[in-house]
C-alpha cells in the first residue's frame, strides 16, 4: 500500500487538474464543492482535532471571507485573487481577536465563544448596511471565473490537506496533541500552551477565509444568511469526526464520502438530512471517536502521520 | 439618532432589565448546575427550553389550558426528557475529554432543533394569553413580562432552598464540590447526575414555557439561549450558584441599555463584547469562583 498510495495519489490529482478541459457544469460545480468542504473539515481539524478545542462557529471565518473579498471586489474593484487573499487575512486577524481573550483560559470558554460568534456577525453586517447591503445582500459584478475558481479551490484544499500533514509530522503537532491529551502536563513540560492554540487557531481560520472569498466570488452575490448557517460549521464537524479528527487524510476521506452520499441519497429527504447529522455526531462520538481512518489505523497498524 | 435619554427612561430601562435579568437567571442556573456536577457545559440546554416552549404552546392550543399552569406539565415533561437523555447518552462522556461531552451535547442538540422542525414545522407560533401592560407612574409594566419575572424569582428561590435546606440539595452541592468524597460520602453519584440533568432540563423548561407567553417560538430559538445562560454562569463565576442571578441581573441591564443608546440589533453584539470583556479582565466572574 505504500508504494502505490503515493502514485494513486499523483493520478488523482492529474485527473482532477485535466477535469475542467472535459467535465459538465454540474460535474464542476460539484468537484468544486468537495474542495470547498476538504477545505473547510480540514481547517476545523488543525484546532478542534490537534488541540481538543471545539470551535462551534468556524463558518465565522468563511463569512468574514466572503464579505471582505465580496467589499473589496463589489466596491474597490479589487481582482478576486487578491481579494481571495484578503478574506483569508481577514479570517485571520479576527481568529486573533477571538482567540486573545478565550484561548489563554482553559475549558469551554473557548467552544461557546465560538458558538455566539456567527450570530454576533451576522447582526454586524446586517447593521453596516451601507458597506454591507445588509440584508438586500451584496451584489458582485458578473464574471465568468468558475473554471479559474476551480483551481483555486483545489488548490486551497491541497494546501490546507499539506499543511495538515506538516503539521502531523512536526514537533509543534506533537505539542498541539500533548494539549489535547493533557493541557496540565503540556504546561509542565515547558510547552507554552496559549501561543500554540493561538497559532494553530490562525492556521484553521485562513484556509475557510479564502474557500468563503472564493465561493462569494463564484456565485456573485452574498447576503448574511447565506454566508454565515450554522449548517456549515455542523457539516465540516461532522466531515471532519466522520473521516477521523486529527489525522491528515480523515477530513478528506469524511468530505467525499459525506458530500457523495448528500447528493445521491439525502438530497432526496431534505428535512431527514440535518437531523441525521446530529444523529451521526452522537454515533461517533460514543463509538467511534477516532473516526473511519482512526479504525482502519487501529486495524491495520497504519502510520500516525496518515 | 438625537433621542433625548430622560431619567424616566433610564428607570424603564432598569425595571425591564431586573424582569429579563431573573429570567435569564433561572435558565442559566441549570446550565450552571449541569456544569457544577457533571462538568459538562450542556450545549443542549436551549433546546431543551425550546422544547418546554412547545410544551406550553401545544398544551395551551390543544386543550386549551391556561399557560401558566402548563408550566408545571412543561418542566415534568422535560424532567423526564433530561433524565432519560442522561441516562441513554451523556452519562457516557461525564469523564471523557471535554471535546467529547461538548461534540455529544452538541449533536443532541442539533437532532432535537432539526426533530422539532420535522415536527412542529419552521413557522412561528405565539401563546396570546396575556397582552398589554399595567402603568404605574410613567412606567409601563409587560402583563406577561411581570408574571414570567414573578415565576422565575419563585422557582429560583426554591432551587436556593432546596440546594441551601434540603439533604438532596446538600447532596447535589455536595457532588459538585467534589465527586470522590460526595461517593464515599454514600453519594449514588450517577443518581444524582441523572437528578441534575433532570432538575436543569426542567428549569429550561420552565423558562421556554414563560418565554412562550412574551415572544413567538420557533425551533431555532435555543441556541442563543445556551449562549446567553453560558454568559450569565461567568458573569457570575463559574462553580458559584448564586452568582447565576447577579449575572442574569447583569445581563439583562446590559441588553436593555444597549437596545436604548444603540439599537435592539446590536443587542446581542453588546452581550457578546461583555462575555469577552469578563473573559480578558476576570475569567473567574465577577464575584469570584472556583477556577476550573
């Protein structure tokens, strides 16, 4: 497996570089979505699954992304790319702002600021109507950059995945995994605990800053409730446990299979789907908390940095 | 915006404060109570009042009943409710790792939101019971605002006295400060999670039964009440029982002054500044309390 892993995966990036030149509209659209969401599942497991730390509003990021690049684009004519970018710094810097005063405490301080943040931006930017829209929305001028976007999605899906596997594989992972095993033991080892959640909370909210800029851009027109449910945050979380919190590949294996099995079977019974997303995080939580790629470890004595 | 502040005002500002701040207390001191005993923050607590809302709204529609004698049916029914989820699932993650417990209640919470949109449908639902306000001086009084205050101060002075008087309380307090001593102690400790959850489950309850009698109910509206309860418990210290009602009080004063010098909007904004505010200057609430 080891040998062929490395080149099955080659292949399937190559293929996925080459889809644009023969794919369908909707075939692309749904690629693209799956980037979106490896994106997003991955950025939630540098926090929540290295450190241990629910973040409960991590869309926040994504509709702090979007804004930002939807401002920038609609009112200083800004290039998406650029913009793009911007959102990411902006998801960043209010990761900061959130996690200066909530992350130097230990406990749920931190989860339940998280679950309060979304809303409290959602009213924020219903407010600013004159920079926002409000809640009329935010209206981009039309541009036909689907197939630019799609690369530029997969390619922040590929960098959120490497940095996973960076990070894995490194001492500062191996200190972020001391923390959510034994924060008291991580201290007394010498680890200074506060800047390494706050650095590892930056990394997880740039990654859905730039998917959120990315994905105004692509549909051209952003409104509060579009950007900031509470359904993405449950989704990536559910992705993310599904696939396995914590290793580098269980977001994305979560990410494919769940987003599949939406389209195929869920998008059927649109009211049952929500529900058994909460049905599926209990299930996990109580008997699988490593998720799939945490058992498939188990079983067949597979590498950490998986 | 050039409102002229009169001390009339100010002093409405401050009587709706003090009617909200007692409701806020109730509700969080069972969240409070949950996080004393079984160190877990219940992400499910809003929910659970949102169900005992419905509760009422049904009693009230269906059989007509007067709504605040459904009270009472509302918090026995979500007594059995809290018990029977404590007993089926959170009760497995009482010792796991905190993100455990957190993930768990947070998918039970998300089920029961989602549940009760399959059930009761999206639309808003409103108990017209009660309307209009009395007038004292220049002061207006919201009929269903004073009788929801007047509930919530007597079923919170009872959780004080059973806590303070009763040897259950005294059990459960006992718990709360420490789980090793409170077994040797004779404690059937899981007896008294599952009491706790039921007793917290049945204090949301009561609060979404009120609620439902001042504003209309829908299913998302629990969730920013577990925020609001978490805010209230580290206004007030976390671990610190009485500390629930100075920062309900807190609470509600702040929301009011903010929907008087800004807008209602921004009201939910200013809480959220507050609970980082108390979270920078003193994580340990404002009268002080065990640093967990």
């Amino acid at each position: 497996v080891r040998r062929v892993a490395p080149a099955a995966l080659v292949v399937v990036l190559l293929a996925l570089a080459v889809y644009p030149t023969f794919g369908t509209g909707y075939g692309l659209m749904s690629v693209l979505q799956v980037f979106m969401w490896i994106a997003l599942a991955g950025s939630w497991n540098l926090i929540s699954g290295l450190t241990g730390y629910v973040s409960f509003g991590h869309v926040a990021f994504f509709g702090a992304g979007a804004y930002t690049a939807g401002i920038l684009i609609a009112s200083s004519g800004w290039s998406w790319p650029l913009a793009a970018l911007a959102g990411g710094g902006a998801a960043g810097v209010l990761a900061l702002g959130i996690g200066w005063p909530c992350l130097r405490l230990k406990g749920p301080y931190f989860a339940i600021a998280m679950l309060g943040l979304n809303e409290v931006l959602r009213a924020l930017v219903s407010y600013f109507e004159r920079l926002t829209g409000g809640g009329n929305g935010l209206s981009m001028p039309t541009l036909d950059a689907t197939v630019p976007i799609y690369y530029a999605m997969g390619l922040t899906a590929v960098i959120v995945t490497l940095a996973a596997r960076l990070i894995i594989g490194s001492r500062f992972g191996l200190r972020l995994m001391t923390i959510r095993e034994d924060e008291m033991a991580a201290e007394a080892m010498g680890i200074h605990t506060f800047r390494h959640k706050l650095l590892a909370f930056l990394l997880s909210a740039i990654g859905p800053g730039i998917a959120g800029a990315l994905t105004a851009r692509d549909q051209g027109y952003i409104e509060p409730l579009s950007v900031f449910p509470l359904a993405t945050t449950i989704t990536m979380i559910v992705m993310t446990l599904f696939g396995g919190k914590g290793t580098v590949w269980g977001p994305v294996l979560g990410a494919v299979v769940l987003f599949v099995a939406q389209e195929m079977v869920w998008a059927r019974y649109p009211y049952i789907h929500p529900l058994l997303f909460g049905a599926i995080i209990v299930a996990v939580v109580l008997a699988m908390p490593r998720g799939v790629l945490g058992l498939l470890q188990t079983k067949y004595r597979l590498p950490r940095t998986i | 915006m050039n409102v002229v502040i009169t001390p009339a005002m100010i002093g409405q500002v401050i009587i709706s404060g003090i009617l909200s701040g007692v409701l806020y207390a109730m509700v969080a001191l069972g969240l409070a109570l949950i996080f004393g005993v079984m160190r877990i923050i219940n992400v499910a607590h809003g929910p659970l009042l949102m169900l005992g809302a419905y509760t009422t709204f049904f009693l009230y529609s269906t059989f007509g009943l007067n709504p605040y004698l459904t009270v009472p049916i509302s918090m026995a029914v979500l007594f059995v409710v809290g018990l029977a989820l404590e007993r089926t699932l959170v009760f497995r993650v009482i010792d796991a790792p905190e993100l455990s417990s957190l993930l768990l209640t947070f998918g039970i919470s998300i089920a029961l939101v989602n549940a009760a949109q399959l059930a009761f449908t999206s639309d808003l639902r409103a108990v017209e019971y009660l309307t209009g306000s009395w007038g004292i001086g220049p002061f207006a009084f919201s009929k269903s605002r004073v009788v929801a205050f007047v509930f919530a101060a007597g079923l919170t002075a009872g959780a004080f006295l059973f806590l303070t008087y009763t040897r259950l309380g005294k059990a459960v307090r006992a718990t709360s400060q420490s789980r090793e001593v409170a077994m040797v102690c004779g404690i059937d400790v899981g007896a008294f999670h599952r009491l706790t959850f039921g007793l917290a489950s049945a204090l949301a309850a009561a609060g979404g039964a009120l609620i439902a009698v001042i504003v209309a109910i829908q299913p998302e509206m629990g969730q920013i009440w577990t925020f609001k309860s978490f805010l209230v418990i580290v206004l007030g210290g976390a671990g610190n029982y009485p500390g629930a009602l100075l920062g309900g009080m807190l609470l509600g004063l702040v929301e009011q002054l903010a929907s008087l010098f800004l807008t209602t909007q921004l009201s939910e904004v200013v809480a959220y500044v507050l609970l980082v505010l108390v979270l920078l200057v003193r994580p340990t609430g404002l009268l002080g309390g065990r640093q967990t």
